[in-house]
C-alpha cells in the first residue's frame, strides 16, 4: 500500500485515507484511472464464408440428383407407355382378325366320276401323258400386287383329285384361274359346239386329254377363256398356291389337269373377301374316258 505525508501533521497516512487520522485533515478522494480494454476485432473479409460455398455445394448436389431421378423417371414411364401400346395392340389383333377373319370356302367337284364314252373319228387318239394344262393368261390378269392393300384378300388353294382306285394326290404344277363367269357359259357365249354326247365342260377336259383329235375345239375353247382371266397362279410340288391382292368379288375357280386317260376339271362359284380365304376343295374326282374306237386302241 502507498503512504502520503499530511499536510498538516507531517504524519504518514494511507494513500486511500479521506482524513489524516492524527489531526483530522480532510484529504481529496484519490483518482483512480480506469482503463477500457477493448478486444480488437478481426478485419472482416470481403465476399462470401465458407460456409455458403459448402451451403451451395450441398444444394447443388441435390439438384443434381433431383434431375437425375426425374430422367430415370420420365424413362420409365415412357417404357411403360411403350410396353401398354404393344399389349394394346397385342390385345387388339384378334379384334383385327374378326373384322376380316379367313374364310373357308367349301368347292365342290364340278364333275362326276363316271366314265366318257368318246366317239370314234378319222383322226388317231395319241394317249398324252400326264402334263402341264397352260390357258393363256389375259393383259389384265395378275397374281402379285408390288403394294399389299388392306382391302384386297389372299386366296390359299390346295388342289388334290382321287383317281378311279380312290386315291387322293395333289395336283402338281398347274395352273388355277379365277374367271368372272363360269367355264359353261363362257363357251356357250362362243358359239361352240360340244362333242357329240359331251356337255361344253367335258367337251373342254376331252380336248386337253386328247388335243390331237379335238385341237380346233381347243383353241377356240383357250381364246374364249382368255378374255375372262382375272387372276392365275401356278401349284407347287404340294398341289398348293396362293394368289395375292385379289379384289373382294365374286369369280369361277377354274382348272383341268389329265392322268393317264382322264381328266378333272374345276368350274366352282367362289366368292372372295377381304384378307384370308381358303378354298377348300375337295379332291376332284378323274373323268375316266372309255374308247371304243378299234384306231385309238
């Protein structure tokens, strides 16, 4: 502690005394400075904390995965809409096939099998074998469209004939017509003549079978055919085919082939729809020729 001296006295008093306790002097209250410790502030950077580019580096992350969820999303979604078209129009195939379903069209055979009894003539019978029938095709007829239009139908012929020991075989590479009028009233319209005792079809069959003897009745019968082709095709080694693009409409299934000493020939009403049509015909029975000329045996 410090020590003043008294003014008065000479004695030595407390530096915090108000009055020297030996003669009573009144001292001045003592002056204490009191110093402000002021904490010295850090100088503020300029721009922004840490803590906001950490703040928006967070944000930006799950913005970023915000967007990726959404793609994947949308990718999902499309997929599923992808996948419910494809079973919607798996769904409405079968509503397509009832609109336009295959029709199966019964043929019957146009001929019998009973035998021909052919009239003897002048000229000699040469027994052809077996062979290729082939009737002019008309500038019109066609069996393939280059475009497939929905409103046209497909015609799938299977041809088959029994021979007279009742076996069935197809009817390998020949050619079937669709003609617009039938095989009869086609050579009616010509003004020809059948084979004596023969009607105009069997007058047909017996001069394919024997061109040699009936060749005039032949190529008068092929030249009235011609006009009246719409549509031809070709079997194959299955007795099948198929005609393409055909136009919905009534026709004449026409064919012949000939074995040995008969024949066959088709001359059906068909009627043909849009898309698929079967013809199903029926194994045609041969036309057996019985020749009771001494020359043509």
């Amino acid at each position: 502690m410090s020590l003043i001296i008294c003014p008065d006295c000479g004695h030595e008093v407390s530096a915090v005394a108000t009055k020297c306790p030996n003669c009573g002097h009144p001292f001045t209250a003592p002056v204490i400075e009191r110093k402000v410790v002021v904490a010295n502030t850090p100088p503020r950077e300029e721009g922004l904390p840490t803590w906001a580019f950490v703040l928006f580096g967070v944000i930006g992350v799950a913005l970023l995965f915000a967007v990726f969820l959404f793609v994947t999303r949308s990718n999902q979604d499309e997929s599923a809409d992808s996948n419910i078209n494809v079973n919607l129009a798996a769904k409405r195939t079968p509503e397509i096939h009832e609109k336009t379903p295959s029709q199966t069209v019964s043929v019957a055979p146009a001929t019998g099998s009973q035998p021909v009894s052919v009239p003897s003539g002048s000229a000699p019978v040469s027994s052809a074998p077996s062979s290729v029938t082939t009737v002019p095709s008309s500038p019109n007829s066609s069996t393939i469209v280059p475009k497939e239009m929905s409103d046209k139908g497909m015609v799938t012929i299977d041809a088959k004939i029994e021979t007279p020991k009742g076996a069935v075989q197809s009817v390998r590479a020949e050619k079937f017509y669709l003609l617009d009028d039938s095989l009869d009233s086609i050579l009616s319209r010509a003004n020809l003549e059948p084979i004596e005792g023969q009607t105009l079809v069997n007058s047909f069959g017996l001069s394919v079978l024997y061109p040699s003897r009936y060749g005039e009745f032949n190529r008068e019968a092929l030249n009235a055919i011609k006009s009246h082709i719409k549509y031809n095709v070709l079997t194959d080694s299955n007795g099948k085919a198929q005609l393409k693009e055909v136009k919905p409409d009534s026709y004449y299934l026409f064919g012949v082939t000939k074995s040995g000493n008969a024949f066959a020939v088709w001359d059906s009403p068909v009627t043909i729809q849009t898309g698929q049509n079967i013809l199903n015909l029926s194994p045609q029975k041969l036309t057996e020729v019985e020749n009771n000329s001494a020359e043509d045996e």
